[in-house]
C-alpha cells in the first residue's frame, strides 16, 4: 500500500521532554546552537549560559558569525509583557545585534510587537515557536519554527537609520565645535544658540521671516538666507527677494564671489541666497576646524554684503 511506511508526526508536551526550563530547555539549547542557527539562519557559536546583565542574567548569549552578541531568551509557555521586557533589557545591557525569544505559544500582540521592533530599530528580532515532536516510538525531537524576524525590507530600514542616527551625531558635534569657535573669537552671530542635530544652524536676520543660516552635509557646507514669510505669503516672499535680487551685483562685489539666487518658483515656497564652499562637510571630521574657519569667514562676509539691503526693506 502507497504510504505504508509514512509515521504520524505526534506532538509531545513540552514538559515531558524538559522538566524544567532552566536546567532542561535552556541547557539542550546550550549543547545544541546548531538547531536554533537554522531556525534563524545565523550559524551561532560561543553559547553562554546566564550571562550577567547588570543585576539580570540573560538565559543564553550566543555570537554570530562576526562575533556580536545574540541575546536568547526562552518561556515554555504562552508569550508575556514580562518576558518581552526582559528581552529588551538584556539587548541594551549586553548591546547586542540580535534577540532571539522562543515561547511555547506565541501570542499575537506579541507577533505584531516584534514585527514592529524590526521595523522600528537597527537590532534584528526573532519570534520562535518551540515543540516537542516524535514518530511513533522514536525519541521526542525538538521542533522550532520561525514565527517572525527581520525582512530584508526591514534590515534595510534598520541601516537606514542608523545612519541617520550617526549623521545626527556628527552633525551636533560639528555645530558644537562651530559655536566654540565663534565665542572664542568674540562674533555674537549665532553665538548664543544650542546645537542640535539638523543640517543648519539659524538665526534672525531683522526682518521677520528671513533668517541667516550656516548648512552643512556630508561633502559640503555652505552658507544662505532663507526667506519666508509664512502661508499665504509667498507674493510677499518672491517681492523681498526680487528687491534684494535687484542688488545682485552690489551683494556678490561686496561679499566677493557669485551668489546663487534661488526664486520660489513652480513648487517652492521659500526663497534663497547661497553659497555652497569648496571645503569639505562632515565626512572630512580631520578638516572640520578648517571648515568651520572658513564657513564663519564666509558668513561674516555674507551678512555684512546683504545687511545694509535686509535693514532698507520696507517690511
């Protein structure tokens, strides 16, 4: 008969394989990171039982096959907030790349959570399902089933911002050391504001509505006035800048380089006066003092080209 040697696959609580989470489960994992490496598709070495994190010990910590940490945390039983915490206190303690928890009985909160958590951060979560199987009277045999982890849609998220989150960085130390420099050599221009981590650094320029502001990106910097009055004001703004374009001639002799002069046209509704600086941007952090010499040179220039047309504007 077609099939007569074919086992039903029979499932065996969990408790009668391992008696006790800690000293059964958790140990079997220990001797065995092999099964859960495929489970996740990371090969795992270097298992660890009850790693100190802080005043907590991590179940399991294993490395991948670059050597950074891979928390494991298990619950023979259905999944809980208690143990997701847990989860995500052990991977900031130990600053690991990866957590891995395995339950008896994924709930779907908890599903949707860890879904989230590889959608919303660079470390990668995984979701496993874990039974206990046999065939007839063979011995019972784990079964891991991988319930969710990091897409490569997700990963790819997760690079992303983490280097937004380097390039929000850099950029507050930059503005940091820029503002040093400008108190340390007495010009109160931008002086007195807090650095942050956006891509320019901006303050009043007299009239409501413009502003004088340093940028900078990653190969560039660059100094401009920003001109906008506000919703429903873009007649207004495209007015002042057309007066001030009118002085074109006066404001680049004056500042002693070609200006580019930006309308608020089509779907813009600010308007520009910049320059971009063939110096470098944030990628060139050996040159930055370089840089912010000759950005702060260029914006004393700049403000003292266009500060007699900005205060002759009738607004």
């Amino acid at each position: 008969m077609v099939g007569e040697n074919i086992g039903r696959l029979e499932r065996v609580p969990l408790k009668d394989v391992w008696k006790h989470e800690a000293h059964g489960f958790t140990k079997w994992l220990e001797s065995n990171p092999d099964v859960l490496g495929d489970a996740i598709d990371i090969p795992l070495a270097n298992i660890e039982r009850e790693r100190i994190a802080g005043s907590f010990r991590v179940d399991l910590v294993a490395e991948d096959a670059s050597g950074n940490p891979v928390i494991i945390e298990n619950q023979l039983e259905k999944s809980d907030h208690d143990h997701l915490g847990k989860l995500l206190t052990y991977l900031a303690a130990i600053e690991a790349k990866a957590a891995v928890w395995i339950v008896a009985d994924p709930r779907p909160e908890h599903v949707k959570a860890i879904s989230w958590l590889n959608d919303s951060s660079s470390a990668s979560f995984y979701l496993l399902k874990i039974e206990a199987v046999k065939i007839g009277d063979s011995p019972s045999a784990p079964m891991l089933t991988l319930i969710v982890g990091p897409s490569e849609e997700s990963k790819s998220i997760g690079d992303t911002k983490k280097e937004i989150a380097v390039r929000h960085t850099l950029r507050r130390r930059f503005w940091t050391q820029l503002i040093e420099q400008l108190r340390e050599r007495g010009i109160p221009l931008h002086a007195n504001i807090s650095p942050g981590d956006d891509p320019w650094l901006s303050t009043g320029a007299g009239k409501s509505g413009l502003s004088l502001s340093y940028g900078i990106r990653m190969t560039e910097a660059w100094v401009y006035l920003y001109i906008y009055r506000g919703k429903g004001a873009d007649e207004e703004t495209r007015q002042i800048f057309d007066e001030l374009a009118a002085k074109k001639q006066q404001v680049e002799n004056a500042y002693g380089a070609t200006l580019e002069w930006s309308r608020a046209d089509g779907g813009t509704r600010r308007c520009l006066i910049s320059h971009v600086l063939d110096v470098g941007g944030l990628r060139q952090e050996d040159k930055w003092n370089q840089i912010q010499d000759a950005m702060i040179d260029a914006m004393s220039r700049f403000e003292k080209a266009l500060r007699p047309y900005i205060e002759a504007l009738n607004i």
